[in-house]
C-alpha cells in the first residue's frame, strides 16, 4: 500500500474513499468497500519506493510503500482519503486519543485490500478551504478521482459547512459519481459510530464494542523492560510500550489473545510450529497498579502456559472480554490469588475445551 502525505505524490486517477475513519468499525468498512473491486496489477509505480517491514513509521518523510502489491481498480487506485492530523486535534490544541493511531490504521486498510493511503495535512490552510475549494483543488486537481464513496452524515470544507449534497453537486459538473453510504445500524437498530465505540470501552463493555467494530479491539506496543514485580510472584509479563495517542478502556483486567505483530495466521502458514504467538491466550491488565504504589498507566500481559523472552518484540493484543476492574489489594499474597483466578477464569473464556 502507497501511503504519502503529500499532494505531489498521489498514485492517479483513484476511487476514493473519504473520511475521518478512526477506528475503521463496521460502517466505515461499507464506506470503504465500493472502492475496493480490483482487477489485476497494471505495470504502473509510485514516484519513489521504500520498503517497511511494519508501518510503524511516523511521517519524517512525505510518502512510503507499505508493500509492493499495488493495483489499479477498474475506477482507479483504491484510495482511502483522511486527515492528519484528526481536525479536533488542530482546533482544540489538545492531543486527541485514537481508536487507531496512524500505524494501526494503515495495517487494516492493507488488510482490507486498500492500495493507497492519503493523509491530508490538516492545517490552517486546509481549514480555510471552502467546500468548493476543497472538492475543486484538492479532490479534483490532486486526487483526479473517477469515483468517490462517502458516510451520509460525511461533512467538509471550512466550518464544515459542505455536506453530501453539496460534494454531489460539486462532482457532477466534473462527471464524477459520488456514492452515498447510508448509516450502517446493528441487528438491534443500533447506529455504528467512534463515539458509541469509547463509550463502550470506557465502560469496559469490551463485547459491545468489539459487536460495533466488527472485530476485536487491538492495542498493539513493543515490549519494554518493567520493574518484573509479576515474576516474583509467578505470572510474568510483558510490558507494552503503546502509542501515546492510543485510545485505551476502562483500566481493569482482561481476556485477551496475543500474536506477535507480523505473523500470518496459523492457516496462512499450515500450522507451523515455529509461529508460537499467534492468538495465545493471556490475562493482560490497564491500570496504575494501586496495590504496589504505582505512579504511571501500565499495561501488562501474561501469556497463559507459555514461557519465552519477548524482549524487543511487538505485540499485537486482542480485548475479547472484560474480568474485572482494576482494585488495591491488601498484600502480594492476596493479589496473586486473584490473578490465579483471572487466568482461569480467562482459560474457561478463550479456550473452554
């Protein structure tokens, strides 16, 4: 996948999918999924390659190349247009938590089979574009779309003043089609949105929240050296470093499912052996740790009958339920007790054969 953030650098003509896309749940996949229909790679290359192993690289540089499988679509590049920054973070001054921090994003959008990704540098100038100036300068001039797919609710342009409609408007006099999305609703009537999504994680309703995303929630983080306090009372863990934009739920204890980051799945692979972490089960907790004085938010895994060094490496981390909030203890003893029940409690959850 082509990722740039430069307006110079944009793989032509595209099918464009539009929007904010934080957390890519289940209504903004039926946003994405009109531009996704391909046909076979054409001979055709980004104006400069670089090859990453993860895309965990933080834009120093204006484009990169998530793999080399680039195709164009009967309409076009599959392009997914956001801003970057999110534009609250640019009004409010104030860091805005994500539910997929830049790196996390673009790993699902490659999953899904999107071949571009364009982050539109959300500043003072971008701000001050009309809706008509932004559909004629930025979308036509740059993007040179043939086909653009949007929420219903999408909105654009200075004070977002611009609404579907009006992008309909603006695009037929280009010969342009724009698809309109409707809101994507659960089986229960439920609308699908970010919001609701935080809510539920903030609540610890880890099941709901996954029910809205259409998958597990994920923290992915490296691991770093801890203060190895769970090895002396049995249950090692891993300490993640995470993104600091990381949207993170409420702090308690949780069943969890772990793959180092990177791994194919065991079917991708034939059930190799040598592919130890993928979707291992595990209790990980988010908190500040109260019943040893912790200072800062940690978060904690412990692999489940599983030993190893995971130093240096990347863990990829799925929420499947919530156990317990997070609470003092009265001694060592006593939270080792607990945590002996969080791990068969988890066991019964993520493996009840």
């Amino acid at each position: 996948m082509w990722i740039t953030s430069s307006l110079d650098t944009i793989l032509t003509p595209t099918a464009v999918a539009l929007g904010n896309f934080d957390g890519l749940h289940r209504g903004h996949q039926q946003v994405i999924q009109p531009i996704l229909s391909v046909r076979p790679p054409i001979d055709s290359r980004p104006r400069t390659e670089m090859l990453l192993a993860n895309p965990v690289a933080h834009l120093t540089r204006d484009t990169f190349l998530l793999d080399s499988n680039l195709g164009e679509s009967e309409l076009g590049y599959s392009t997914v247009v956001t801003f970057h920054p999110h534009p609250q973070e640019f009004f409010t001054g104030q860091p805005k938590k994500l539910l997929t921090p830049l790196d996390e994003k673009a790993e699902w959008l490659k999953r899904m089979g999107v071949k571009q990704l364009v982050l539109l540098p959300f500043d003072e100038q971008m701000a001050a574009l009309s809706p008509v100036e932004f559909v004629e300068k930025i979308l036509i001039q740059k993007l040179q779309p043939n086909y653009i797919s949007v929420g219903i609710d999408f909105h654009f342009g200075k004070k977002r003043a611009g609404t579907v409609k009006d992008l309909e408007k603006i695009a037929t006099n280009y010969g342009i089609k724009v698809q309109t999305v409707p809101l994507y609703l659960c089986e229960n009537g439920e609308r699908i949105s970010s919001s609701e999504i935080r809510i539920s994680l903030e609540q610890g309703a880890i099941i709901r929240a996954n029910q809205l995303l259409g998958r597990s929630y994920h923290v992915v983080g490296s691991v770093v050296q801890g203060q190895q306090l769970g090895r002396t009372i049995g249950f090692p863990t891993a300490n993640l470093q995470l993104p600091p934009e990381k949207f993170l739920p409420r702090y308690g204890v949780y069943a969890v499912k772990v793959s180092e980051m990177g791994m194919k799945s065991l079917t991708e692979t034939g059930g190799d052996a040598n592919f130890e972490l993928v979707n291992h089960p595990g209790v990980m907790n988010i908190g500040c740790r109260p019943t040893v004085a912790g200072q800062k938010v940690t978060v904690e895994v412990h692999l489940l009958d599983w030993s190893g060094d995971l130093y240096g490496k990347t863990l990829n981390v799925s929420l499947e339920e919530f156990l317990r909030p997070e609470q003092k203890f009265s001694s060592l003893e006593a939270l080792k007790t607990q945590i002996k029940a969080d791990c068969l409690q988890a066991k019964e959850i993520l493996d009840p054969m």
